[in-house]
C-alpha cells in the first residue's frame, strides 16, 4: 500500500508547526469529506472506485471484444487536459517501453492520443500513421466543446468515414450524459457513447470511462486498478493525523505559506512514470493555482535530470521541495557483469542489480538535496502495477481536494483556462466574439 514519509523535512519545520498544519489539513478533510466544501458538485470522483458497475466494465469490455473482432490495430483517443492525462500516464506506466520496436505480434492495438493540441505537423504525421493501420478513435470532452480535440476529431473522421463502410462501429464517444456538440454528433451518427458523470470534473476522471476504455483497450487490468483505488479510498477515509492525504496536504502546505517555497517537484527515478508527472501536474496546477495563490507544480525524472534540472535544485533560488515517488520492486532484473579487463572501471558494482544503483543515486540525491536547502516529502509504492496506479491516482486526488481546501480555493474549477479561449476564438474569427475580435485587433 502507498505510504508517505516527511522525516525528508525534519530539518526545515518544526513538530509544533507540522502539528498544526495537521490540525488545518484535518479540518480541510472535514470539509472534503461532509461535501461541504466550495465545487462541491463535482465530488462523484470520490465514490468511484466502489461504484463503477460490472454493467459498466462490461461495455467497456464489449468494445474491446468487438475492434479485435474488427482487427483494429490503433486507437486513437482524442481528448485534451483532463480528457487524456489519466489514460496517457497509465499506459506508459504498464507498457513495455520498446512495446513499438519488438517485433512479435501485439497482443492489444496501438494507443497514440491526439487532439491535445493544435500542431498541424502533429496532425499531419497522425493521419500518416492513421493511414496505413486498421483504425478505431474514441474521442473524448467532457462539455463536447473544447476546440483541440474537436479540430482532430473532424479530421479523423472524415478519414474513418471514406476508408470503412463500418464507420460508425469504429468510433467511440465519451462525452456529458445530455449536452455538447459531441453528444448531438454522436446521437445523430450513431456511435456508442459513454458518459463523464456530472459530478466528475475532467481532471478527477481517470477512473470514468475517460481513462478506463483507453487502458482496457491498451491491455491493461482495469478491475485491478479500480481495486487498488478502493483499498487507497478505505485508508483515506480515516481520520487521523498518520492520514497520508493529510499528511501530504499539512506539509507542502506548511512549506508553501511558511517557508516560500513555491515549486514542488514532482520527482520519480523510473521513466515509466513521465507522464505520471504530467497527469500530476494538471490536477494541482489547475486545481490549486487560482485567486493569486498556488504552488506551482513541476516535474523531472532522475537521474536524467539530475543532469539538466539537478543544477537549479541543488544550487539555484531556494523556493523548491520535492515530492519523490519511490517504487520498491523493480519488475525486471539486471545484474551488472565483471569485467576481467575493467576499463570502464565498474567492476566495484559487479554483481550488483542496476536497481542498487538506482537507490543509491535516488538516496544520494536526497541527501544532497537537503543539505542545499530542499525539503523532501516521500511517497513510496511497492512496484509499477495496475492496482498501484490505482492508489496513486486516488491518493493524489483525495489529497488534492484536501490541499486545495486548506490553502482557501475551490479545487474543482478552473476560471483561468477561458482567457486564452475567449482570444483565440476571437482572434479565429468565431461568429460571436466580434467585439473581443476588434480590441485584440487594434492592441496588435
Ligand atoms: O480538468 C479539466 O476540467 C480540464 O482540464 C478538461 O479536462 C479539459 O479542458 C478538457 O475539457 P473537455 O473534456 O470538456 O474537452
């Protein structure tokens, strides 16, 4: 089970003031957990885990069943922000990194993501792709609206509907229970569709059919990661100060109001979890960044960076912490051979699992990284699964609510993202934004 270590911080706060900070996150947790709290609307994420129907994840697995009857062999899932992080994060997390090189027959189609923005040479390349596979999509906004997956969207289907008398078959909506743009197109060309519950917000549906028909459709065992998210959901639902949503939420923002340090990075030492750091970043960054206030989330993979970014955080302003991601057990084993001639000079490491290596740079850096300045909070995982990927996900959720109410912000809107949209549209000409138009016009 995940677990959560801030001995990392010892040396920055004091236990009165983490004591403190605990009794804030508590009564944060009060709010989140008796819906009383501001967005509480958009709570249904909470539940998910116990109450995603076998009615559900038997549709789910209806689509499945009925591409590989088709022989697909990609799916494209369209979809931007809360609309693909998720699913993207899980499957680089689960696959075979050189999954593509092998040779081999593919036990499950291809998932590539698109829709997610507005590169014509991306496009371009897709359609490259899209052409010469057996393709399916699932296209997937929440308001049906958004303008990113809405432009790919058009462009692959216009390619589905002239390549495939069984077009429609091929295309799948996920999309709000009534409304949007997406949910009249879908009804009208008769696509299967799947609903994002009202109460769910884009960045907490990773486990709606946002994210589970993308994983199920990539290979993955959706059932385990819904498992996992219900033990990691009965473990939050205590409270207690060892709470680790609690404690998470104490801490960084004990750091944040108390120590200045407004960038918290997301560290994990295993590439696998890239876009575990994107789909994180999301969900705190559109959540907590709002009315002037925020710790802005950024994320590395080490030791990579290490050679990029370890310079800023080691050395640089002191406004950072990190957040490492630690995983116990390497799914795979290599052992460093001996070298009778040992140019390279490594065979003081002969015998010894890559892993070792790994841990040791991992606790090395940590060291270093405190004794510069930088508070380390520790969240630890026991291997790279499906069923952890689940406790992570909920853990990072539950945690966010708990975060955002204690900093003072509602956690499940995002205001600021309009501003870039209003100008866009008027800067594209969109019947409505006449006036918008003529004042960026007259400012450029
Ligand atoms: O978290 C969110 O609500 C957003 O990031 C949305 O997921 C994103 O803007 C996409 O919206 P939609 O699903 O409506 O296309």
């Amino acid at each position: 089970m995940l677990k959560i270590d801030v001995e990392g911080c010892s040396s920055f706060v004091n236990k009165a003031a983490f004591d403190a900070y605990v009794e804030k996150a508590l009564a944060a947790f009060d709010v989140l957990q008796g819906g009383q709290g501001a967005g509480n609307d958009f709570l249904g994420w909470k539940e998910l885990p116990g109450q995603v129907s076998e009615s559900l994840l038997r549709q789910l697995e209806a689509v499945q069943a009925d591409w590989k009857a088709r022989g697909i062999d990609l799916v494209v899932v369209i979809g931007i922000g809360g609309s693909y992080l998720g699913a993207r994060c899980a499957i680089e997390a689960l696959s075979h990194t050189f999954a593509k090189q092998l040779s081999g027959k593919k036990a499950a189609p291809e998932v590539v993501f698109a829709g997610n923005n507005l590169s014509e040479e991306y496009l371009a390349e897709l359609m490259d792709l899209v052409a010469e596979r057996n393709t399916a999509v699932v296209v997937i906004s929440k308001s049906g609206t958004t303008t990113e997956p809405a432009v790919a969207f058009r462009i692959v289907k216009e390619h589905i509907e002239k390549t495939y008398a069984d077009a429609a078959q091929r295309i799948v909506a996920i999309t709000d229970a009534r409304r949007g743009a997406l949910k009249t197109l879908a009804d009208q060309e008769g696509y299967r569709t799947f609903v994002v519950p009202d109460n769910v917000g884009g960045r907490f549906s990773v486990l709606t059919p946002v994210g589970l028909l993308p994983i199920l459709l990539a290979g993955f065992d959706i059932r385990a990661m819904l498992e996992g998210a219900r033990q990691m959901q009965q473990a939050l639902a205590v409270r207690d100060a060892a709470n680790p949503a609690v404690q998470y939420a104490a801490m960084r923002n004990l750091l944040y109001t108390e120590l200045g340090k407004k960038v918290e990075v997301l560290v994990s030492y295993n590439p696998k979890f890239q876009y575990l750091g994107e789909w994180w970043k999301q969900l705190y960054g559109e959540s907590e960044g709002k009315d002037g206030k925020g710790i802005f989330p950024a994320s590395v993979n080490f030791t990579t960076d290490l050679h990029s970014m370890g310079q800023f955080i080691q050395d640089g302003d002191r406004i950072v912490f990190e957040t490492v991601v630690n995983v116990k057990e390497s799914s795979r084993s290599v052992v460093i051979g001996s070298d009778p001639q040992n140019l390279d000079q490594l065979n003081y490491l002969a015998g010894q699992h890559v892993e070792h290596c790994n841990a040791m740079a991992a606790l090395g850096t940590k060291i270093a990284h405190i004794d510069g300045g930088v508070p380390q909070i520790g969240i630890s995982v026991e291997r790279i699964d499906a069923a952890t990927l689940g406790e992570i996900f909920y853990f990072f959720e539950f945690a966010c609510g708990v975060s955002a109410y204690l900093l003072g912000v509602n956690p499940f809107n995002q205001p600021g993202v309009e501003a870039y949209k209003k100008n866009m549209f008027a800067l594209l000409e969109k019947p409505g934004y006449e006036e918008r138009t003529a004042e960026l016009r007259a400012r450029i």
